[in-house]
C-alpha cells in the first residue's frame, strides 16, 4: 500500500478579474490556506473520497467514473464531483487504465465560497496526489488544466484557468502574472514583506454561486463583444480599440468590454509598478479595478463596495473586491501599522449598514501544491 499528504492553497487575485476566460491576464498569488489530500492505495479499482466538509464518503468504482461524468453528475454529491471529476479529467487525458484504487481522505481550512478558490486548492491537492501516484507524469501546468476540466466538465461550473495556475505555481511573497491565451506564467515579486506591507481579505459572508446567472452572462457579454469586433478573444483589443467598440454595441455588452480591456491593462501596468516603483504605487489601479467591476462589469455587490470605502478611508493604500463577484471579498493592501485600525473601520462601517459581521484576516504569499509527506 502506498500513502502519503499532498496539498494546494487557496489564492487571492490581486488585480486582473474577469480577464482569465477573455483570454487575458491575471496576477493572482497563492495563499497559506490550504487543502489536504491524504491517499491511501487500495487493493481493488475503486475510489473512495470524504472530506471534512461532509464527512459522508462516497465510493464509485474506477470504470464507472467515465459513465458519471460528464452527464451522469446527478450521481455524486456536488463537492464529489471535484476529486473525482479530477480523477476522471486524469484518466481521460492520459488514457491511463489500470490504475490502483485508492482511499482519499481531504481537509481543508480554505473558506470555501468566500472568493479565495477552495475548489481550485481540492483539484489541485487531489491531482497532485493521483498524479504521483498513478505515475502520471504530468507537470504543473498540465495539472492546472486537469483541475479547470474537472470544474468546467464534472462540476459544471465555467470558470477559466486563473485560480488553478495560482494554486499550482504559487511562491512565496511572489504572484504569478499569467498569460491565460499561451498559458506563460512568470513568477512576480510582490515585496509586501520589504515595503511593511500587509493584504487583507475582507470576507463578506455573502454567497456567489459561480455555476448560475450572472457569471454566464458575464462570459456571454464578452464573447459577444469579441465577435462584434471581430476578434478571437477580448484580449485581442486595446483601449485604443474602445470608441470604435462603444459605436457597434449595445450599452451593456461596452460596458463589459471597456471592463475587461481596461482591467488587462491594468494588470500589465501592475506588474511594470511592481517592478519599478514598488508595491506601494499600485493603490490606484487597484481602486480603478474596483469601480469599473461595481460599474462597468457590475458584479459588485454593496457589502462589497461598503468593505472598499471603509478600507480607503481608514487610510488603505489600495482596495478593490476580488473573485468571481456577486459577494465572496475585498482585498486591502494595507501598512502593517494600519491593519488594525483598517479591520475596526470595515467592522463599524458594516455594523452601521445592518450588515452581518465581515470576516478580517491577513494573507501571505505562499507556495503551491505539493506533496507534504
Ligand atoms: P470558491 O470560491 O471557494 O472556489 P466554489 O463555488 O468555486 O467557491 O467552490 C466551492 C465548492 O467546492 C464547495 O461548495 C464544495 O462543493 C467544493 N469544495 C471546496 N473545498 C472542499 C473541501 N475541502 N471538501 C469538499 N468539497 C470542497
Ligand atoms: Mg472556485
């Protein structure tokens, strides 16, 4: 019997949202939340996963994985249909057959729904373990890719690639800036730590569902856009290319345009920032990603815009929400001496507005997936 521990973290994005699935960029860095996968090998051809989130297990045999995904999902509980829609998206990719059964056990301290890819750390803990395991051989970049098949296919949810390339390559004090067209990842360092920086997450408690509504419009507003102007994809366009898109659409779908375009050059001149000035100078072009999201791309919600204000005025560098939107959290990048009195002013700011207590913790840039033991 083999066994062993692998884990993936959870990610924040720093700047670069709604660009992934455009074809775009994104700097997202990987986190010091985790989720763990522990593995046990078995001595039949069946797999068998629990998770501290529901601690009832469910087993399918190996075989049976290519009948119950993609259309036989309604089979499994939803959160089983992450690892073992993992394992499928492996075995399909491969063509390994034949592989050992085996028994994993997943914990996790990533929040899961509050914006921060608790689903990306469980594809990327459980591929990293079934890839060793199974001798697959696939690199991390490959493993990214297993993780967004397994969510797009298995799940059903159409999320791009951002949040599995951020928990498969993350390092410490360091963001991936990712190309998500040819997939090129450079590794970016942020010197939070040098500058006496500190990011907080500002978890709101209110919930998003990614595989419904405003997402999928949000992704068919692009594609639209993108054929409109006759592109592959909006990453194509610059903001040289908007007074002409503003006269061939309709409001709204310009509106999602001017969001994703401007927020590509937002990302790139974040990393020239952080290159050159450093991360003190990138306040600003987080605060313009916050208001075209609440304005342009309208996916902010008011706890959310409550959680940025409070944070600016209680003397935040730079804020904006982060994630898919409709909820989820805010991200401050804030001075260390400020952290308190930034969490206390959201706090009240929240109280004051009848909403439920935001959740307030710092982050850390941290490493990828991994095996532990
Ligand atoms: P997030 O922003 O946290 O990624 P998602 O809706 O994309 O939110 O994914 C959350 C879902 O992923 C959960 O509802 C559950 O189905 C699954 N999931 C995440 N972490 C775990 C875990 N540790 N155990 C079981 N399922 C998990
Ligand atoms: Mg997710």
């Amino acid at each position: 019997m083999t066994t062993g521990t692998w884990s993936a973290p959870g990610r924040v994005n720093l700047i670069g949202e709604h660009t992934d699935y455009n074809e775009g960029f994104v700097l997202p860095f990987a986190i010091e939340y985790r989720t763990s996968v522990a593995l046990a090998t078995r001595d039949d051809a069946r797999i068998r996963v629990s998770s501290s989130f529901d601690p009832e297990p469910v087993e399918v045999a190996i075989a049976d994985l290519a009948e119950i995904f993609p259309d036989g999902r309604d089979q499994v509980p939803e959160w089983a249909r992450y690892p073992l829609g993992v394992a499928w998206a492996l075995l399909q990719a491969t063509g390994a057959d034949a592989v050992a059964g085996v028994e994993l056990a997943i914990t996790s301290d990533v929040p899961i729904g509050a914006g921060l890819s608790s689903s990306a750390a469980i594809e990327g803990a459980t591929a990293s373990a079934l890839n060793d395991v199974w001798e697959l051989g696939l690199d991390r970049v490959a493993l990214a890719r297993i993780g967004r098949t397994a969510e797009n296919e298995a799940v059903g949810a159409p999320t791009g690639i951002m949040d599995q390339m951020a928990s498969m390559l993350g390092r410490e004090d360091a963001a991936i800036f990712l190309d998500c067209r040819s997939l090129d990842a450079q590794v970016v360092d942020l010197g939070f730590a040098a500058a006496g920086l500190e990011l907080l997450v500002m978890d709101t408690h209110v919930t998003h569902a990614h595989s419904t509504g405003g997402y999928g419009e949000r992704r068919a507003a692009c594609e639209r856009g993108a054929e409109i102007m006759g592109v592959p994809a909006l990453r194509d366009l610059t903001p040289e290319d908007l007074p002409r898109a503003q006269e061939l659409m309709d409001d709204v779908t310009f509106r999602r345009v001017r969001h994703v375009v401007t927020e590509d050059q937002r990302v790139l001149d974040t990393v020239a920032i952080l290159a050159g000035s450093g991360p003190e100078a990138i306040g600003p072009l987080l605060l313009a990603s916050h208001a075209s999201m609440r304005d342009d791309f309208e996916i902010s919600v008011p706890e959310l815009d409550t959680a940025v204000e409070a944070a600016m005025a209680a003397g935040a560098i730079g804020a904006r929400m982060t994630g898919g939107g409709f909820g989820g959290a805010a991200i401050a990048l804030v001075r260390h001496a400020d952290v308190p009195a930034v969490t206390d002013a959201v706090t009240a700011a929240f109280a004051d507005r009848g909403f439920s207590a935001p959740n307030i913790f710092t982050v850390l840039p941290s490493a990828g997936a991994g095996r532990d033991a």
